[in-house]
C-alpha cells in the first residue's frame, strides 16, 4: 500500500504537567509532546509510548489496563477519565492537555494518590457490615432475595477511581466532603440485608454538610462515572430518608411526611 497522507496516522500534541513535590527544585510546569496516532490509540498507550520514546521519568498510574482498578485516573482537558479508556481518536483537534486529578495528594507529574483518601472516606463512613448476628462459616448463607443481592451489587461495582471526587465542586471547596464514592457507600449498605444500621445510624455517619446535605447536586459524578453508578438517584433516595430524622438535643427522632 502506497505511503500517502491518507494512510498516515495524524500527530497528536500532548500538554502534560510535571512536577515532583518531593524534590525542592522542582516547579510545576507544562511539557509538550508529539506524537503519530495509531488504529484504535487510548491514552494509556500514548502515555506509554511518550516514556518510552521521550521521557522516562514521566509519573502515572496504571494496573488492570481494562477499566477495572481505576488506577489510570487524569485531568484531559479540564475532565477527568480513566486513561485506559480514553480514545485519541475522540479529540478531533488531536491536542490533549494531561493533568493530575485534584483533592487527591500529588505524588508526580499525573500521579496521585487515591487510596489515602478512601481509607478516610471509608473510616467515616464505617465501610462494614454492622451486625449483632454471629456468623457460623460450618452452615450455609442466609438467603438474600435475587432482586435484592442485585440492588447491592450494583452499588458495589464501584471501583474507587476518585474520578466522582474530582468532579465534585463540593470536594473540591470542603476536603472533608465524603463524595458521591462515600454517599455510595452508605447507600450500599443501607440496601445491604446483613447490615443492622437505621436510618439515625446513617444520620450520625452523613447527616451534615460534610455529607449528605453537601452535595449541590450539579450531577458532575454522574456524568463522568466510568462505571455509569446510579450516584444521583441513591444520594436524592438517601437525602430524602435521612431529612426525616430530626436532632431534638437528647436523641433522635423521626419525622413522618404526609
């Protein structure tokens, strides 16, 4: 075949971020790269071949490659995606501007870490089954009905990309805002059978500013969940449950609407 214009992959400019805060002389500052598309080109790849050819120190996270451990979380042009599935081909002007997701600590150039984050997250909101009921291992499971295990595997595909995080206006002005990931997560386990908590339960854990009633409800989470969660419909349903409970000073009460 005839090397001509039309069977050349077009290049692509990439503006990346670097900077190491751990070392003193660094400065954050933006470094370009050009790279020749190629057939089916994701950001992942691009990255790769930008260390490979260019810059070996260049700084970003990676795992599964599949969309599945979220670990490749990034700023493209001011949204943040997964980079294992962003396509080239999806940026018609072929530039893409690369940066670290925000709220989360910079650990280099588009690194961050995400796990320190959701270990706070998951401690707040007490991310375990609460049961006075002991489990025997020696007898079979109690049964769950099918719609009701479905309910909660939904919530919990999840992948803890922080991705909802960085989309949050909320996240991003109060750092101790849990995010839709932690809205979910109670969410899922006021669906969940085994756990024993009420809804004065949840209303200690997410009853504030900081949780249920921060969010501003601008659907930035729903709108670039890779997993497409349903997070607005669970925070509205847990908004609307848990703005039943009053604080009366010496307890908690419900208040019945209608």
């Amino acid at each position: 075949m005839p090397d001509t214009a039309q069977n050349k992959g077009r290049m692509l400019t990439f503006e990346i971020l670097q900077y190491n805060p751990s070392d003193p002389q660094s400065k954050p500052h933006m470094v370009t790269y050009h790279l020749e598309e190629t057939l089916g080109m994701t950001l992942f790849v691009a990255l790769n071949m930008i260390r490979e050819k260019f810059e070996p120190d260049l700084a970003f996270d990676f795992v599964c490659r599949a969309g599945i451990c979220g670990s490749c979380g990034m700023m493209v042009n001011g949204k943040p995606l997964l980079a294992c599935r962003t396509l080239t081909k999806n940026y018609p002007d072929g530039v893409l501007r690369l940066m670290p997701m925000p709220s989360f600590k910079l650990i280099k150039d588009l690194s961050v870490v995400t796990g320190q984050w959701m270990d706070g997250m998951s401690k707040r909101v007490e991310s375990w089954i609460h049961s006075k009921e002991e489990v025997d291992l020696t007898k079979l499971e109690k049964r769950i009905e099918p719609e009701v295990a479905d309910a909660t595997f939904e919530l919990d595909r999840c992948i803890e990309c922080g991705i909802c995080v960085s989309s949050c206006a909320t996240a991003l002005m109060r750092p101790d805002f849990v995010g839709a990931v932690g809205l979910n997560r109670v969410a899922r386990f006021d669906v969940d059978p085994h756990d024993e908590r009420t809804a004065e339960d949840f209303y200690e854990l997410v009853g504030d500013d900081s949780g249920i009633f921060g969010c501003m409800t601008l659907l930035g989470c729903e709108d670039n969940c890779p997993k497409n969660l349903p997070l607005q419909e669970k925070i509205a349903y847990m908004r609307r449950k848990l703005a039943n409970v009053k604080d009366t000073g010496g307890g908690l009460e419900i208040r019945v609407e209608g």
